[in-house]
C-alpha cells in the first residue's frame, strides 16, 4: 500500500469515528433523554444499555481514531450500526427514516472495508505489528 492509500485510511478512520465520538458522548451528557428514547424502542435495561452504548460508542471510536485493533473493532462498529438501525429506523414510510436507516447500512459497508483492509500504516496496528521472518531467498 502506498503512502497515499494510507493517508486516506487515517482519513477515513478519523472521519468515521467522529459520529461514533459524538454519540457515545451525548449519551452520557443527555443520559435521560437517551433513557427514555430506549425506553420508548422498548431496549431491555435502558439505564444500563444508555451507559453500555455509551462506553462502547466511544472506545469504537478511539479504536478507530488509534488504528487499535481496527478490523474486530470495525466489524463490531458495522453490525451495531445495523442493530441500532434495526431497533430505531424501520418506518420506512417516514423519509426521514428510511435515510437514517440507509446511513447505517452504509456505516456497515465503510465498516466491512476497513474489516478487510485493516488500519493501513498509520496505526497502532502497524506499529505493533512484527516484521515478516525473512524468506531463505531474501536470507541468501
């Protein structure tokens, strides 16, 4: 992979974290409206599942922005885009939630590239990843 494609995978994994970010922060700064949104969907716990979305939102988010972990994280953030979307936007007479639906399952795609491709070289990944044993080619 070139310096460019990784350039634009730090991009992507910046921009991509940003609404994970912001979500997972105004779950905890308007904690009781988040509550009574769940329980009005009908999520089992809402005390407990505002404060869970909240803290894993968030560590979503710093995987990505970190580049830690990034394919599980990445599949992880793309299949609970899909649950939320599952939950919250299936009144697909309501435009409105017909395109937040759609806007979630394009997270999943965006989410299911970064599961093949990986956190490209500006990561944390990269950094922790070993250098490839040296074939009996290259040793010769």
């Amino acid at each position: 992979m070139n310096a460019m494609q990784n350039l634009m995978l730090l991009i992507g994994r910046l921009l991509a974290s940003v609404l994970f970010a912001v979500s997972g922060y105004y779950k905890f700064v308007r904690y009781d409206f988040y509550v009574g949104f769940f329980e009005k969907l009908g999520v089992p716990m809402a005390h407990a599942s505002v404060y869970a979305a909240g803290v894993f939102e968030l560590a979503g988010a710093l995987a990505l922005i970190l580049g830690f972990k990034t394919r599980p994280a990445a599949v992880l953030l793309g299949l609970y885009s899909i649950a939320a979307a599952s939950l919250a936007h299936t009144a697909f007479g309501d435009f409105n939630q017909l395109t937040h639906f759609l806007k979630n399952l394009t997270i999943l795609g965006a989410f299911m590239a970064f599961g093949v491709v990986g956190a490209g070289a500006y990561s944390w990944d990269a950094m922790q990843a070993k250098p490839a044993a040296p074939t009996s080619d290259e040793a010769a």
